[in-house]
C-alpha cells in the first residue's frame, strides 16, 4: 500500500478513500473513513492487560463483507470436484502461488453452513491440487488463503486418502485454529475425525503429554510467573547480588530467551548485558529450579521443551517426524526462531518426506515484540 498510495500517514488521513478502495482489501477503506471520523470501538484494559481500539463489531464486519461478496470474482470449481491430475498451467517444480487475493471475494463468505462449496480462484486452485513437496503460499489479509489451506486439507483427505491423524495444521491464535476446524468439519460431515488443528503451543502441551504417557502439565499464568520470578529474584538478592531489573523486566527478559531456545548459561554468551553482569542468568535458573520443584512450566517452556527433545532426543524425534505425513504452517512471517526450530525438527531429515506447506504474506508480520524474524519466511525456499 505504501509503494503504491504514499507515506503512511498521508494515507491515514488525507488519501481520497476511492484511492484506497482501489487496493482492493476488504474493508481498508471503511476502516479508514470510520477512524477519521473517530468512530471506533474503545476496550479498556484491565490487571495488565492492554486495552484494544477496534472498528468493527462482528455484526458489522459480517454485515460489510457481505455486501463485498457482490464484487467477487466468478465460481470456479468445487475442491470436492478436484480428483484429477494437477492442471498443465501450474509445473510441479513452482513451490509458491502469489497474489492469490487477485478478483476473489473474503474468505467469510464460507462461515454459512448453507454454503455449497468452496469458491477457488484459478492460483488457489493450482496450490490446492499441488503434488507432494514443499509449498509456499503468500497471500494478504482477505485473499482467501484460510479457504485454501483448507481446501488443501480436505483434498489430501478425500482425493489422496491421507489419514485425518497424519495431518498437521498449526496456527498462531485458538481462534484461528477454531476457524479451520469449523471449515473443514462442513467439509468433511461424514469424516470421522478431523485432523489436529492448533496452536503452537497447543501442539506442544500435547506433544509432552503423549511422552509423559497423559499425566498432567500445570501451566502457569502471567501472575503466577511474576510471583516465581518475584521469588527467584529474593533468592539471588539474599546472596548479596545486585539485580537492577525489577521482576516485570526480568519475565521480559527471560521469556525472550526463552523464545529463541536460549538457556541460563545460553544468554551469559550472547547477551552483552550478561557478559559483564550475570544476573539474569542467575535469576532465569533459579527461576526454573523453582519451577520444576513445583511440576509447573510457564508459557514459553512448552515450545522450549519440546524443542530441545526433539533436537536432542532421536528417538522421540523420529517419533513425531512419523507421526506427520502433512504439515502446515498458518502466518509463517511470525516464526520466531523457537517456533521456527520446533517445524525444522518435526521434519524428516530425507527430502522425499517434506510435505511443509506454509503460508502467509511478509508484509504482514506482526509479532516482532516476541522475537518473530521475517527472515524465516524469506529463506523458505532456501531450506
């Protein structure tokens, strides 16, 4: 948009809103023209969580996209019409499928049960029907890409007859994940069961469970980490060091560690501040003795230990590597390197076995304050 229409602010607040109509993205323009007018949605708030301005109500979103759907694009084919071979117009070896936004209509015109398929512009088709391999798809905000991920979903199920428990799908939010299960299961009625759809998060509180033959994992909440670090922090002090990071700083400190796979005696060699210091390390390992004296992991520790199992134990490796013939990525521009390093670790190590399909759009990424890396995304190819 930027390239196209100009600086950022100009487009905020003076731009002709048929101008940015033009860029054809859902809704941009409304949006724009409500918050000119200040007509937004203000949520507080509250015991550290951050308020959210928002535009659109569901109502209205729903409402709008609607009357959207009277520019969409023409049907083309039905994915439960896509049993044949992949179309001539679309070589094998082409492993990503841009722009696939162009004349198609927002991906919630599937949220009716009435509907009586999925709608894919010629692109999304091509990627639905794609061979074995690796696959790319960069797509934008609107574009139909949840469409057809689970358009891809639902062809390898009834046209490959690949098992619902040999797919993989995993997303960034339970409501994302919540989508797509809800899309595929209108799909698939008569399937007996769906595919493991969920977070990454999600997928590694499941993944410890199996190892730890279902026994419970107690996760601890925001809070409850401060109080834990809050106690690690007491601990250290009482020896006579000297912290000058306060506990909120600490848990920021050490969840970002945490995020790029990084240990207690990892940040003391690549942290400038722990070379010459050393504290935080100390507070971090403190902070996970305490932690495993109780059973009790935080949020990050579930992606942390899932990774160095699978990166330092083969045989549970090989295990999962097994488990997932199928694997795909939603909102690929926000890996981190811990979410990054858990996908390279589920795939087989032979070329032969790497059904990756990630998708996403780089200009879209949005998680940076957790350590996501755009370059992830750009070196798709390349691994």
């Amino acid at each position: 948009i930027i390239e196209e229409l100009g600086p950022e602010l100009s487009v905020l607040r003076t731009l002709d809103l048929e101008a940015i109509d033009g860029q054809r993205i859902p809704l941009l323009a409304e949006a724009i023209s409500r918050m000119r007018k200040g007509e937004v949605i203000a949520n507080a708030g509250y015991d550290g969580e951050y308020g959210r301005i928002t535009v659109f109500s569901e109502t209205d979103r729903q409402r709008l996209l609607g009357q959207q759907m009277l520019f969409s694009s023409d049907a083309v084919p039905d994915p439960s019409d896509t049993c044949r071979p992949t179309s001539p117009r679309l070589p094998e070896e082409k492993t990503s499928y841009r722009d696939l936004a162009s004349s198609e209509s927002p991906d919630t015109d599937m949220n009716s049960a009435n509907e009586p398929g999925f709608r894919l512009n010629p692109d999304q088709q091509g990627a639905v029907e794609k061979s074995d391999g690796p696959l790319l798809i960069v797509a934008g905000p609107g574009s139909g890409k949840t469409r057809t991920l689970t358009a891809r979903i639902h062809h390898l199920m009834t046209c490959r007859n690949t098992p619902a428990d040999r797919i993989l799908a995993v997303t960034f939010t339970n409501k994302a994940a919540a989508e797509m299960r809800d899309r595929l299961q209108l799909m698939l009625a008569d399937a007996p069961a769906l595919p493991l759809i969920t977070t990454f998060h999600g997928l590694c509180y499941r993944l410890l469970r199996d190892r730890h033959h279902d026994e419970d994992i107690t996760v601890i909440d925001d809070k409850e980490r401060i109080y834990w670090i809050g106690q690690a922090l007491k601990i250290v002090t009482a020896t006579g060091q000297d912290v000058p990071l306060k506990p909120r700083q600490l848990v920021d400190r050490i969840s970002a560690s945490k995020q790029q796979v990084l240990g207690p005696d990892d940040i003391i060699r690549t942290d400038t501040y722990e070379k010459g210091n050393g504290t935080v390390s100390l507070v971090y390992r403190i902070y996970q003795k305490l932690l495993q004296a109780q059973q009790l992991m935080d949020y990050e520790d579930l992606i942390f230990n899932v990774v160095t199992l699978l990166e330092g134990d083969p045989d549970f490796s090989q295990h999962c590597q097994a488990r997932f013939h199928h694997i795909f990525i939603d909102e690929y521009q926000d890996l981190n390197q811990g979410q990054y390093r858990l996908v390279r670790a589920l795939m087989p190590a032979v070329t032969a076995g790497l059904n990756l399909c990630a998708i996403g759009d780089p200009d879209q990424a949005i998680y940076g304050f957790r350590g996501s890396d755009i370059k992830y995304f750009n070196q798709f190819v390349e691994d």
